[in-house]
C-alpha cells in the first residue's frame, strides 16, 4: 500500500533528469566544430534516433513550458522548413546518414501547425537523406487535437508514423480557461477518431496535475472522459511551475494552484483509477495497457529514458534537429541555438547551429547510467555497474550511500550487494532517490537551486 501522505516532506526543487548532467551544466565552451568531430567519430553501427522541433504556435499556453515561437504568419513557415532542411544538408557532411534510423520524433510547438503539403515537404526530405528506417522504428508526432486535419493525418500515415501523441492536459472548462488552451472534448474526440481510421493503432494522451483550480475531484471528471476514446498510453505529467524561466506562468494566481496535499490526492486516485480500468504505471508519468511495448520493457528491466520521455529504443545516438533541439551520444549533449536569428545565421555560415554542449568526464558517464537506470526500470544492477566501470559500487559512491540511508529507513529503497531496488512507493519519489547521485546538485545549495519541485 503506498503512503501518500509521507510524500509531502520530499517536496523540493529538483532536476526531472531526461539528462545527466542537466541542462543547466551545459556550456557554450563546446561549439559546431566539437559537435561535428564527435559525429565523425560516432560508431557507425550504432542506431539513430531523431528529434524535429518544430517551434510555431498560434497562442500562447500558460502552462508550457517548451520553447516556441507564435505566430499566424505563413512566410515564417515557410521559411522555417528552407532552414530545415539546409540544417540537414550540413548535418549529412559529418554524420553518416546511411545508418538504420530506430526512431523519429516531431515535437514542439505544434508540428500540425504546418500543413499537409508542408508535412509533406518535411518528410519526404528526412527520408531521403535518411534512408534507412529500420523495420521496427517508432515515428512519432506530438498533436494538438486543436490543429488537425484528415489530410495531415493522411500524410503522417502514408510516411510511416506510427504513435501519435495528443496534447490535452485536463477536460474542465474553468483550468482551459485559466491556461489560455480552450478545447473542448469533441475536439480532441474527432482527432482521435481522424488518427484512428487513419489505421494508427498507438495513441497516447497528455495530461498535467497541478495546473489552477484543478481538484481531486475534478480532474477524476477528465480521467473518466478520457476513458471513452480507449487511449493506448497515457502521459500524466506533474506541472513544473517555473516563472523565472516561463513569463506566461506569472500569469496564474498562485494561490490557485493545488497544493503538494492535494496534488498528491489528485496522483493517488488517478493511478488507483487507471489500475482499475487496466492501465498499468510505467515510470514515473506514465500508464499503459499490459499488453504495451512500455510495460513489457519495464518488465524485462529494458526501458529507457531520454528527452523525449520514456522510450524502448535504446542503444541509439539521438540528433537534435531545428531550433532549440537537443541531442545525445554516449558521451555528449548538445542543444541547437534557441533565437531564430541566431539559428538562421549560423546556418548561412554553413555551421551547424550550435548554442551549447558538455562533453562528458567519465565519472559525468558512470553517474549518468545509474541515474538514467533507475529513473527508467527502477532498479540498479551493481554487479554489472562495477564490471562495466571498473568500480567497486559502495566505494566509489560511499557518500552517496549515506544519503540514501534516511530512503532505506522509511522502505523505499532496498539496497544489497548486487542490486539496488526501488519499492512501489519510491518509484514516485525517483526524482528525490536520484538526486543524491547528481554530483553537480551538491555544489548548489538547496534553496538556490531552480528546479520545479518533486512533488
């Protein structure tokens, strides 16, 4: 039985860790020239995974915290996919475009704010400079049901997508309302339906906790009209209020916003509601049906975390593509530059655009495969963490272990000799359990740090 109530005390700013190191480690010290010898050097059997950020939205969100770009203005479109696909171009000259692509993302932004025609254009130019797809890819594109058409959908579906992604985050009229994202459930029904007879048999659904005037009560209202479209996953997001990072936050009343007591009540009776109805919990934000990918990887202790989320495609180099996108290798991050003048200049300098990077330590490395094990599977193999590294585990993370004592104390985590696992409780508290591996965290004191809290 997991106790709730406990979970208050944990309520801190901490990283949500897609990465380790975390963003904010990243330096402008590392340039295009790092980033394209590192994409020489890459092992040319290894698999790729490709992200497309595709920034524009009509209107603001005051919830998001994505990087975007509003506008209704169709020159801004257009252009964007020129620049597009010149970053691909330069890219080509230093990656080796022939290795078997295991996944491909659109996010944003709103990538259906583009056209059907325009999608096209995209595509058509990705697969051609990408043509290796392998048979079991995942192609994936985030949706606003708000922006879509049977043609888009249509596009999507003859190129090969495959999971679709629809942004929702909660059906009452009063939190659409405070958000600035009116969308009423027909909406989003008719979208699910478009992608449906388009025959895409993977559809997973975003929802946030945590946003104004949401209740227990309330938004057990939008879980259960949820049920009616037989959603395949679901991506049940707790809302990073951050308003020294996004403007359109300071916008909300925060005295509006449910408090850890009552987010934690919203948390227990949606995972208790979603196990009833046969959704099972899958990392730390997200629930799908027994017979899903996700909870078959977890199972086998297969899954895999990165910016995208949770994922079963591991084992590939992920190339950030766009503004502000971000990319992974074994022992790099980079990120693309987040100002459209900047990107668009670096492009016509034939580089490719670069904002900042971290090539990482080998200790960046080792702390990086525990954390990133245990945000995904929720368990740590020690006897291959110390084969792998060379380590022995309890020395070389003897501090560490003493901060994990108080986690052990209270049940939510059992370590031994050869293994580390987290209890059922303690999965929700992973950002928290994580935290004491994150060598760069300890040099910042607490009520410095600006993270969105854990709770």
């Amino acid at each position: 039985m997991i106790d709730f109530e406990q979970f208050v005390e944990y309520s801190k700013p901490g990283p949500r860790y897609t990465s380790y190191p975390t963003a904010p480690e990243f330096s402008d010290d590392f340039d295009a020239d790092d980033y394209e010898e590192i994409l020489k050097s890459q092992d040319k059997n290894r698999k790729l995974s490709l992200y497309f950020h595709m920034p524009f939205c009509r209107s603001a969100c005051y919830f998001c915290g994505c990087n975007v770009v509003f506008t209704s203005k169709e020159e801004k479109k257009e252009r964007y996919i020129e620049y597009l696909l010149k970053e691909i171009r330069i890219l080509s000259r230093s990656l080796d475009t022939s290795r078997d692509i295991l996944q491909l993302h659109f996010g944003g932004g709103t990538p259906t704010f583009f056209d059907a025609k325009q999608l096209e254009r995209i595509i058509k130019a990705i697969w051609h400079s990408f043509p290796n797809i392998a048979e079991d890819a995942e192609i994936s594109c985030e949706i606003d049901p708000r922006f879509l058409t049977q043609d888009q959908m249509s596009v999507l579906a003859e190129n090969g997508f495959n999971r679709i992604s629809f942004g929702v985050q909660d059906f009452d009229e009063k939190v659409q309302r405070e958000v600035h994202r009116i969308q009423p459930f027909d909406i989003t029904k008719s979208a699910v339906d478009i992608a449906r007879d388009a025959g895409i048999t993977s559809i997973n659904m975003d929802l946030i906790y945590g946003l104004p005037y949401q209740s227990q009560e309330s938004f057990s209202k939008t879980l259960e009209k949820s049920l009616e479209l037989d959603i395949d996953r679901y991506a049940i997001f707790n809302y990073a209020h951050v308003p020294w990072m996004k403007k359109t936050m300071r916008k909300f009343d925060e005295t509006t916003l449910p408090n850890p007591k009552e987010k934690l009540a919203i948390m227990r009776s949606t995972i208790d509601f979603l196990n009833s109805n046969g959704y099972q919990m899958i990392g730390m934000d997200h629930f799908a049906k027994p017979t899903d990918e996700l909870f078959l990887a977890i199972e086998k202790g297969e899954l895999h975390r990165n910016f995208q989320g949770y994922t079963t495609k591991g084992g590939a180099d992920l190339i950030g593509v766009g503004l502000t996108s971000i990319g992974e290798g074994l022992t790099h991050y980079v990120q693309n530059f987040r100002d459209m003048s900047e990107y668009e200049a670096a492009i016509d300098s034939e580089k490719l655009p670069v904002m900042r990077g971290l090539a990482l330590s080998d200790d960046d490395v080792v702390r990086k495969t525990v954390i990133m094990e245990m945000m995904s599977n929720f368990k740590l193999n020690i006897k291959n963490i110390n084969k792998r590294f060379n380590i022995d585990f309890f020395d070389y993370f003897k501090d560490v272990i003493k901060e994990l004592q108080i986690f052990m104390d209270e049940g939510l985590i059992t370590l031994e000799k050869e293994s580390l696992h987290v209890s059922d409780t303690g999965t929700l508290l992973i950002r928290n359990i994580c935290m004491p591996f994150d060598a760069y965290l300890k040099k910042v004191p607490e009520e410095l740090r600006r993270f969105s809290k854990t709770v």
